[in-house]
C-alpha cells in the first residue's frame, strides 16, 4: 500500500466522523455563538476539501475502500468512495457550507439566546454527517443508518421554533419518513433473508442466484422506500406540502440533498444489485414522465414562490429517474450529471426565496411586484438559476436536459421517445413556472399589485379553525374582518388590520418573546447593517415600503451558490467526462465489486 | 430455512393493525401505528436470521447451533431509531395540542387557497395572505388559546368517541 492511499484511507471516515466531532462541539458551545459558526464552516470546508480529494483519487485511481475497524469485508463496516459517490459529496457539501454560510447571515441560530434555535448548528451537521454517511456506506444496513440520521436531523431542523404551520408540516413529513425508513427495513429483512448478506458487493454477487421472482419482491421494496424519499411521483406528495413552510436555508438544504439522496440509492440498486430489470425499469420510466409531468403542472398552479419551487424540485427528480431507468452509460451519465446540477440549482433558488421574503416581505407571487427595480442584483440572481433550471442553453440545466435527451434516443424504444417529448414539454412548462415568477414578482411595478382595500389576513385563520363551508365564499371571508365569524378569534382582526409599519415592530417583538417564529428575526434585525427593516413586511405592502438593502451574508452566500452553478456550466465538459467515468463504473459493476473485495486480502487485517 | 408460522402470523397481524392505525386522522393513532408497524418490521428482520438457536457467545455452543447475532445487532440499531422518532413526535403531538386543541392533523392553509383560487376561476385571489405571513399572526397567538375553548373540548371528545 502506497503512503497516498494510506492518507485516502484515512480520510476517507472522516467526512462523516468530523460533521458528527463538531455537532457535539457547537452542542457543547452552544453559549458562544461566535465559535459554533466558525467550528461549523471550518468543519464543513475541510469535508469539502476532503470530498474533493476523494473525488480526484477516485477518478484515477479508482473505488477507494475503506473497512471500519480493519474488520474483513462482509463482517464490517464498509466506506466505499467510487467516482459517484465522491462527485455526490463533493457537490451535497459544497451546496451544505453555502447554506450555512447563508443561514448564518439569516441568524436563524441566535435570534434569542434563550430559544433552543442553538441548536441549529449540532443538528445542521448531523445532518451533513447523515448525508455523508448514506453516500459512502457501502452496506445496506449502513445506508439506513445514513438515512435515519440525516432525516432525524431533518426532524429538528423542519420544526425548528415549533410554530403552527411547521409543526404541522413536520408531522406529515416525519410520518411518511418514518413509513419510508420502515419499507426500507423490510426490504433489508428480505434482502437479509434471501442473500444473508448486507454489503452492497456481496448482495449484487449473490442476488444473481436469487429466484427472479424473489429479487423482484425485494426489488419493488427497496424502489419504494427510495422512491419515497426521492419524491418519485405517485410517492412526492409530502414534499411541496412539507417544504415549503421551513426556514429558508433548511428548505435549501433540504430540496438540495435530501430528495438527491434517495435518487442516489435509486441509482446505486439499480446498477449494482439489480442491473437487468426489464419490469422496473418500464415502472420506473413510467414514473419518471409522470413525474415529471405532474410536478410541473403543479409548479404551475401554485402562486407562493417556495411551492413552485418545491414542485419543480419534484417535477426533476423525475429527470434523473428517467436516466436512471434507461440504464446505460448514457442514460446513467447523464443522471448523475443532472443530480449534480439539480442540487446546485435548486438550493440556489431556495436561497434567492429567502432573501425575496426579507426583501419583498412575502413569498406569494400575488403580493410581490417591482423587486427588480427595488433590488436589481435579486434580479439577477433569480433570473440566473431560474433560466439555468429551466434549461436555456448554455447553462448547466441545458447540458444536462441534452445528455438525458441523447440518452432516450440511443434507446430508442417507444417508451423512451414518450419520455424524450415529456421532458421536453417539462422544461418548457417549468420554464413557464419560473418566468412566470420572474414577470409578476420582479418585472411588474410595484404599483400594479392589486392591493386589497381593507386587507383580511384572517380569512385564512377562521377558515383553519373548521369553518370549511366557508371556503368558497368571499362575501364569508369578508364577514369575518367586518363582523367576525361565531367563534373566530376577533381580537386578532383587529390587531392585524391596523397593523402600520410603526406597530408591526412591536408584534414582532411580542411574538420574538414567545419564541415562536424563525423568520421574522432576519427582517426585524436585518442583518448586515443593522437597520430595522420591518416596515410593510408583515402584509407585504408594496412601493415604497419595500427595502432596497440585501443582507451583505445572505447575498454574499447566494451569489457564491449561482457562480457555483455557472461554474458548472464552465466545467460541464470535465463534469460530464466524470459523470461519464462514473456511468461506465456503476453499469459494469466490476470496478466497484472488485475493489471492496480486493480489501478482504488487505494486510492490515492479517495481524 | 424453515418459516416460523406463529412469528409469521405475527407480523401478518401486526402489519394489519398499523396499517390501520396509521390511516386514522388523530395523530396519537398515528404514533400507536408506527410503533406497531415498527415492531412488526423489527420481528421480520429477526426472523430473516433463520432459526432460533444457542446464544451466540463463542465456546458456549458450536456455531452451526447459534443464532445469527447479526440480525439482533440491527433490531437493536431499529429499536433505538424507534425510540428517539416516538419522542420526537410525542413532542410534535404535544405541540399540536397546546396550538390547536386538538389531536387532528390539521389541513394545510396553502393548499386550500389554490382550490379556492381555481373554484373562482384563476382570479388572483387577494383574500390570501401569504403563507409565511398569515402563519405569522396567527402562530402562538395568545387570544387562540383563550378564544378556542368553546368549540375544541366538542372536537376533541367526538374525535375521540368516533371510532368506539
């Protein structure tokens, strides 16, 4: 063994290892805020470093193997960094420290020193280690652990603050993950069962033997807990109804690596356990057009900016699946290229949300209007990777839309030439989807937002206390403001609606006390420059209470996310070369098996 | 590898009862529904392990008597998982109760609003606050709490009483 790969060797755990040594760190410094955000950055940077050197060494080297413990191969742990492993981690923490950065501009942490928002950073890293762990295991029962660490992290950081809407929003989603972790397990037993091992290696060496029958029970089991955690259609419900309602930065990091994992597990069975499915890869094309389709259309109904993104977000999964379902080095190239870009994009989008609600004081496209004159640089950095997301030539989204459109036509069945013109049709629609954003919220002036005469914001409160029938009346909803509805709440109509710009900083101080909400902070201490800048923001008013000033951190952290796309589009060349490497690998099978058993001879065991 | 029927039998009950529980609306069935289907999965993987067998602690039985120890190491892993899910949504069910009054999950504000935009024919529908700042005003409203015990004790016993 050469003293290189005995550094790589060494490494090689500590993606997972450091995230988890700093959580307990910040964890313990939860008191002095200044370390815990330097400790998180510093611990991410060096996982991102070490990603990338994985990255390089996989490339040419090779699947590097790591055995926990020196224990021979099936009885351990095994860390497996192959070319897409290493490419998944080096981009999921480029996009995580961006995040952080950002989410430290937010001050999503320390808004209030006696709120457990402390508790940002330890679980922001968990979840980092969670992440890291699920791509380098290379063991089944290790990818679940991965799994259920990235997603209890995923808990805490949904919930944070515990409002109304998040709390609900975080039941849906902790219960369709734990149904999701729950299929998985099964799938596990059955793999257990029928194969008696748990290593990836050794499971695809064996399942050759397995009854087709049997392999294709437990092969179904495993695409479903997967596809669930993916957001592969019929299975995404959960996610525009659970992301949207979550702080900014942990909607970003969320629609960047959560969803990616899962998609990252699809393609690691489909190539290396069960290569030769006809039956699912049929299924799986199937749902990746269905998708596709549904999730644009959706994009298209919806009117607040963070649930059309967080429909696109499903609607390209459905891109990745499809490349996945080809399963040929195109097809699979072109996958892994587009989770590349995807998780860039769409965690840059997210983070352009966040700071259009500082800015615009609302996310719904109804009340937005005039942010590019109030802000031209918000402007740019929505149209950059709007356009990139909906793939206009030459940015990233347009290369990878290419490959995968390559990919279906050296297929050349029916099904792939359907999906060819699905995907297609998808990036027009979600083309439409973005601009449609870009044209009321940025273009149009401010003053033709259609402002209400008395503005009701508890129509929709008397409506969540039960009052369905209600629903579509507006003359009801109007009732409300004037009279107030049996039962409803009526002090609230009245503090709401004469709300001014000089009270509104006084509810938000009231609710800061109870500890309620994680936003507000970001628009009452505005970060950067220190200004309150809450005036307008609660009803979104538009004109000239809308601020013109970008929180220096937040943007600074953005603006590195979109160069980070751009980036991609400049080295797209390169990328895609890897991506290529990486599909040749994952359908060969060989490099990946080879190298975890080529560790059971490795002389350090023989002590 | 013989099949345990009664274990088999077991899990088939188990699964049934979750997959019940877990299609309830009150969010404590909910939790008694992971749990149950928590543990039927726990079962399956142990019976994955093959037969029942000596402990398997080395020089105490020959190995080919032994239990397969691996499948207990991941139960063990699962249980655990359970366990810190279980209180986590507690906390979650919990907090829904001091906000709500109820054990229900509640309905989602945004997605009523598309509705009702559509019913009303894509008009941009200016009733709607946004949803981050209508969730403001009204999360952790202290008047909720005072306002809502009227209507929520009736809720709460019939979402109680329903089933029986």
């Amino acid at each position: 063994m050469n003293p290189g790969s005995t550094l790589l060797a060494t490494l090689m755990p500590l993606p997972v290892l450091l995230p988890l040594l700093g959580a307990g760190a910040t964890l313990v410094l939860s008191r002095r805020p200044t370390l815990q955000r330097v400790l998180s950055v510093a611990v991410l940077a060096a996982v991102v470093v070490i990603a990338a050197l994985l990255l390089v060494a996989a490339v040419q080297n090779g699947p590097i193997v790591v055995t926990v413990g020196s224990w021979p191969v099936p009885l351990g742990i095994t860390l497996v960094a192959d070319p897409l492993s290493a490419l998944m981690l080096l981009t999921s923490m480029s996009v995580t420290l961006a995040v952080l950065v950002y989410a430290i501009g937010q001050g999503v942490y320390d808004r209030d020193e006696a709120t457990p928002i402390t508790i940002f950073h330890p679980t922001y890293l968990v979840l980092a280690a969670g992440v890291a762990n699920a791509f380098l295991s290379g063991d089944l029962f290790n990818l679940y652990v991965g799994f259920e660490v990235l997603l209890m992290a995923s808990y805490v950081l949904l919930t944070l603050g515990g409002t109304r809407s998040r709390v609900r929003a975080g039941v849906t989603y902790v219960v369709v993950n734990v149904v999701s972790s729950l299929v998985f397990l099964v799938g596990i037993a059955l793999v257990y069962a029928a194969v008696g091992t748990l290593n990836l290696a050794q499971i695809s060496t064996r399942m050759e033997a397995v009854p087709p029958g049997t392999a294709l029970a437990i092969h179904l089991v495993l695409l479903t807990a997967f596809g669930i955690k993916a957001a592969v259609f019929p299975l995404s419900a959960w996610l525009p109804d659970s992301y949207p309602t979550a702080a900014a930065p942990v909607t970003a990091v969320f629609a960047g690596l959560l969803t990616k994992v899962g998609v990252y597990s699809i393609i690691r069975t489909e190539t290396l356990i069960f290569p030769d499915s006809a039956v699912t890869q049929t299924l799986l094309l199937v749902a990746a057009g269905l998708t596709m389709l549904v999730g644009a259309l959706g994009a298209i109904a919806q009117a607040d900016i963070k649930r059309i993104l967080s429909f696109t977000l499903v609607s390209h999964i459905g891109y990745m699946i499809f490349g996945v379902a080809l399963a040929t080095p195109l097809g699979v190239a072109g996958a892994v290229f587009y989770v590349v870009h995807h998780i860039t994009v769409q965690a840059t989008l997210f983070c352009v949300v966040g700071l259009v609600e500082g800015v615009g004081g609302s996310t719904s496209v109804t009340r937005l209007g005039g942010l590019m004159r109030a802000s031209p640089i918000l402007a740019v950095l929505w149209f950059v990777p709007a356009i990139n997301l909906g793939g206009i030539p030459p940015l990233s989204g347009f290369v990878g839309k290419l490959g995968l459109v390559q990919a279906g036509v050296a297929d050349g069945s029916a099904l792939a030439w359907v999906l060819v013109a699905v995907s297609v049709l998808t990036s027009l629609l979600t083309l439409y989807a973005v601009t449609k954003v870009w044209v009321l919220a940025f273009w149009r002036p401010a003053e033709q937002i259609p402002v209400p005469d008395e503005p009701d914001p508890t129509a929709d409160q008397d409506e969540d206390g039960g009052d369905d029938e209600q629903e579509d009346g507006v003359p009801a909803a109007r009732a409300s403001s004037d009279g107030g509805l049996p039962g409803a709440p009526a002090p609230r109509t009245g503090t709401l609606t004469s709300v001014r710009p000089g009270t509104a900083r006084t509810i938000a101080g009231a609710e800061g006390n109870t500890g309620a909400e994680v936003d507000w902070p970001v628009a009452r201490t505005a970060p950067a420059d220190g200004v309150p800048l809450l005036s307008g923001r609660l009803l979104g008013a538009p004109g000239d209470r809308v601020s013109r000033r970008l929180p220096k951190v937040m943007a600074g952290a953005t603006c590195a996310l979109v160069a980070l796309g751009l980036a991609l589009t400049v080295v797209a060349g390169p990328l895609y070369d890897v991506a290529d490497q990486a599909a040749v690998d994952l359908v060969a099978r060989t490099p990946y098996i080879d190298a975890v058993f080529a560790q059971t001879v490795d002389d350090r065991v023989a002590r | 590898m013989t099949s345990p029927i009664a274990l088999l039998a077991l899990i088939g009950v188990l699964y049934t009862a979750g997959v019940y529980l877990i299609l309830e609306r009150s969010l404590t069935r909910v939790l008694l529904g992971i749990l149950v289907l928590g543990n039927a999965t726990n079962v399956l993987v142990i019976v994955a392990g093959g037969r029942a067998g000596a402990p398997p602690l080395v020089g105490t039985a020959p190995e080919s008597a032994m239990s397969d120890a691996l499948v207990q190491a991941l139960v063990l892993t699962a249980i655990v998982i359970t366990l810190g899910i279980t209180a986590f949504l507690l906390a979650l069910i919990h907090r829904t109760w001091t906000l709500e009054r109820e054990d229900d999950l509640t309905e989602d504000v945004e997605d009523r609003s598309v509705r009702r935009r559509l019913e009303r024919g894509e008009q941009a529908d200016e009733e709607e606050l946004d949803t981050t700042g209508c969730e403001n005003t009204a999360d952790t409203d202290p008047d909720d709490t005072e306002a809502a015990p009227d209507p929520a004790p009736a809720t709460v016993g019939t979402g109680r009483e329903e089933p029986t």
